[in-house]
C-alpha cells in the first residue's frame, strides 16, 4: 500500500480523462499532493497504442510520468515522488495500489468503479486529509456524490505560459526606486570597465539572481537597469545595461519597456553566446532578433551570414510534399520570417522593399534559411543562427543545434510554451524549457520572457482571455 504523508491536507485523486484532458494536469495542483491510482495506469497503457489523438495524448502523459520517476528510487516513489514548481512549496505525486481492493457493492466490476473503490479506501485511511476526486464523467461524479466522496471536476486547464514552465529571466524592485540597494542591504561599488558601468555588490546576494539575468527597478519607466554578470553567495557583479528606448536604436528598432531593452541588449552583447527569449505572440521576439541580426552582419560586419531554422510543424494537417529547393520547401513554414523582413525593410513612407526582387537578392547572400534535419554534421562560423519556434524541439534536437556553434557564432532561441503544435511534448518537457534552466549558470548565456503584446488591442485580448 502506498504510504501517505501525514502532513499532507489534501490529496487529489485524477481520473483517466483529467490526464487525457490535460496532460499537464500534474503540475495544476501547487503544493498539494496529486494522487494517480493503478487502474488510472492501467487505462493509459490500453490507450496509448495507435496514431489517434488520444493515443497520442496518453503517450505524452506516459513520458510525462516516466520523467517525475526516471531518477527516483523505489522508496521515494512510496513517500512521493516531487513535482517540481519554479516558486513556492512543492507537490508530491503518489502512485496508488491496492492488492486487496475489494469493489465497492452493488457495483459491478468496472474501471470507473475500481477508480471509485480506490478512491473510498484512501477516504477511509486518511480521515486526516481532505480526498478529492477530479474527474470529467459526469456519470462518477453522481456516484461518488452518493457515496459521499468529495468530487469536482477539473477546470483548471489553462495554457501553460512561460512563466509556468521556465525563469522568466527577469527580477524587478517595483518599490526601490532610485535607492534599490537600500531595501537589499548590500554595499556598492561603481567602476568604469572599458566603457562600462559595473557595480560590485557585496552582502546577502539574493538566491534567485543567476548569470545573465536583468536587475530592475521599475517595468516601464527607464531606471536602473543592469544585468548580472557574476553573482554568489556574498558577492556579484552588475553590469548597467544600454538604453536602446528613444536615441540609439538597433536597425531602428527601440524598446518599449525595460523586459525589450533587456533583450536588445541581449542581442548586441559580444559576451552573451546563446540568448533564449520566451514571450507570448505579438511581444515582439521574431522582430527584435532580426533587427539585431542585421545591425551585426550588415552594419558592424560582426557575423558573416544569418541562419535561420524552425520546426517544420504545422497546426493542424499537413500539406504533403512539397517541391523545390530547401528554401522553397521551407517557405509555408516562414511566414512570420516573411512578415517580420517585410516591417524591418519599410521606408519613411511606409513602403517595403522587402518585394524587390534586387533587395532579396541582395540579403539573400546574407540571409538564409535552413531547414533543421539537414543541419547536422555542420559546423556554423561567424554565424547569428535564428532558432525558431523553439518550444516545438525536444531537448535532444536543440542540443543537436546548439551545438553546430563553431567560431564566433551566436544562437538565439525563439519560443512560447503556449504553443506547442506537437503532441508529443509539454511545457515542462520541451527543449525551449530545458535550454532555459540547463544555462540558468552559464555566464555567457541569458533569457528573457517578454510580456507587452505589439500587435493590436484584439490580440492583447486574445492573449488574456483565451
């Protein structure tokens, strides 16, 4: 029998359908210890065979599962397996079995009533703890209502946004103002370093400050503005960052709050080799890259050429084969590359040249565009490599990317776990997640996760309500 602990409050028992439902479902509980029963197991195995979607979807919560137990041993998965969480105390998984489990009368033998018998054992054992049963099927909810086990259905499916599955990268002092080391205790130096402004900190350096991140005293407003370049246990050292928000711009292109500035500066650091910027559509990713990209290659000649490589997954079917070169096969998938070229290349009057057939040709020695199934074996050089649409990688092919950096080159990784279009991945169990927190240390890497939508007031609508 699986052994409880008795601090635990609340036990959510999932159904079947909660994980079919979601199958983030697991993370969706905070600190509260999530319950799956061995006829919950044995369903998802029977499911999981097949090219249907629910096939697919148990496949995922099987690979979900087999990730929270691949490095556990079995005395932990009896005290309970830990859901990680970015913030705040952390939830347990238990796996729930009972050997001697006897039906609940007059019902007969089914996996809903197992479900059922399972869930009124565990009431009865644990009358110190709140037992929950989730489930979709109206149908159990009526049983178990009679039978007087606590029961709700599951409403909390929600999209995962960044900020659930990854750092956001980001640590602002709204309250600071101008004296932001007042309210951290922590003495300061000031030294000009070739050009920059550097703060040495010594004192109780708070916990959450890594390599790469931005220290802020305020959102919006263009204040104090650094990123972090070493930071310990009693000691780190901040860099002040460049303001790209009115004057200087890149290829122009000027940030609207500190979380863009952030990111400009990001883009144009000669120190920071990998740039991870995570945001919901419209914040801007795609446009601010480029923008970057061009002012290094074409500008300050720091880069020789432009990659840029996306997942080749569609939303919903596929088109089938398509003819052409690499390029041309390639070109259904570019359409944000498409747009965003289209509002770099504008001019004063609004006209684009990006429909030239002179200018295409001109960056097309410049620019190009790959497909990532033919990027193995090659070694990039004086390459600004453009990682689209990261979140749809599985941490194994972005590792087969990152690592085609040759000399004097800089990735950047673009993504939104809100919209991962393949089902065989999570927000949690992405490579754009994974990159994030495997560099949260190295000091030549940094992220960021933007948050003001560009487009318009309808998709800024669409973003919060849906």
């Amino acid at each position: 029998m699986v052994r409880i602990d008795k601090k635990a409050t609340r036990l959510y028992v999932l159904d079947t359908n909660v994980l079919l439902h979601d199958p983030a479902a697991l993370y969706q509980f905070d600190e509260h210890d999530v319950v799956i029963p061995m006829t919950v197991l044995e369903e998802l195995d029977t499911l999981k065979n097949g090219a249907r979607e629910i096939a697919r979807t148990a496949r995922q919560v099987s690979r979900t599962l087999s990730d929270l137990t691949a490095d556990v041993d079995l005395a932990q998965i009896r005290e309970g397996i830990p859901i990680p969480r970015l913030s705040g105390p952390e939830g347990h998984l238990r796996l729930l079995c009972y050997p001697d489990l006897e039906r609940v009368e007059p019902l007969d033998e089914s996996p809903d009533n197992r479900l059922l018998a399972e869930t009124c054992r565990l009431h009865r054992e644990r009358p110190d703890a709140s037992v929950i049963l989730i489930t979709k099927d109206i149908n159990l909810r009526v049983k178990a209502a009679a039978l007087g086990v606590p029961v709700e259905d599951y409403l909390n499916d929600r999209a995962f946004d960044d900020s659930d599955a990854m750092l956001e990268g980001v640590r602002v002092y709204p309250d600071a103002g101008s004296e932001l080391w007042n309210g951290l205790a922590l003495e300061v130096n000031v030294e000009r370093e070739e050009q920059r402004v550097v703060y040495h900190l010594a004192g109780e350096i708070p916990t959450d400050w890594h390599p790469g991140m931005l220290v802020a005293d305020s959102d919006d407003e263009g204040g104090f503005e650094a990123i972090v370049r070493e930071a310990s246990g009693q000691r780190a050292r901040l860099e002040l960052l460049a303001n790209y928000r009115h004057g200087t711009s890149v290829w122009g292109v000027h940030a609207h709050d500190c979380r863009q500035n952030f990111t400009l500066n990001l883009l144009m650091d000669d120190d920071i080799d990998l740039v991870t910027i995570a945001g919901s559509a419209g914040t801007g990713k795609t446009f601010m890259t480029l923008a970057a990209a061009f002012q290094q290659t074409l500008d300050t000649k720091r880069f020789e050429r432009i990659v840029f490589t996306r997942a080749p997954i569609s939303m919903s079917e596929d088109i089938g084969f398509l003819p052409g070169t690499e390029e041309e096969k390639m070109s259904p998938w570019m359409g944000a590359f498409h747009d965003n070229m289209d509002n770099l290349l504008r001019d004063e009057n609004g006209e684009s040249s990006w429909d030239n057939g002179a200018t295409r040709q001109l960056l097309g020695a410049r620019v190009q565009i790959r497909a990532p199934g033919f990027m193995r074996g090659r070694t990039l050089n004086d390459t600004f490599l453009i990682i689209d649409e990261a979140q749809n990688f599985t941490p194994k092919q972005l590792k087969s990317l990152i690592t085609r950096a040759g000399r004097n080159t800089k990735i950047v990784c673009l993504g939104n776990v809100g919209q991962i279009d393949t089902p065989y991945l999570t927000a949690n169990t992405c490579g754009m997640a994974a990159l994030v927190q495997r560099f949260r240390d190295w000091p030549h890497a940094g992220h960021v996760t933007l948050k003001s939508v560009e487009r318009s007031r309808l998709a800024l609508a669409g973003e919060e309500l849906l």
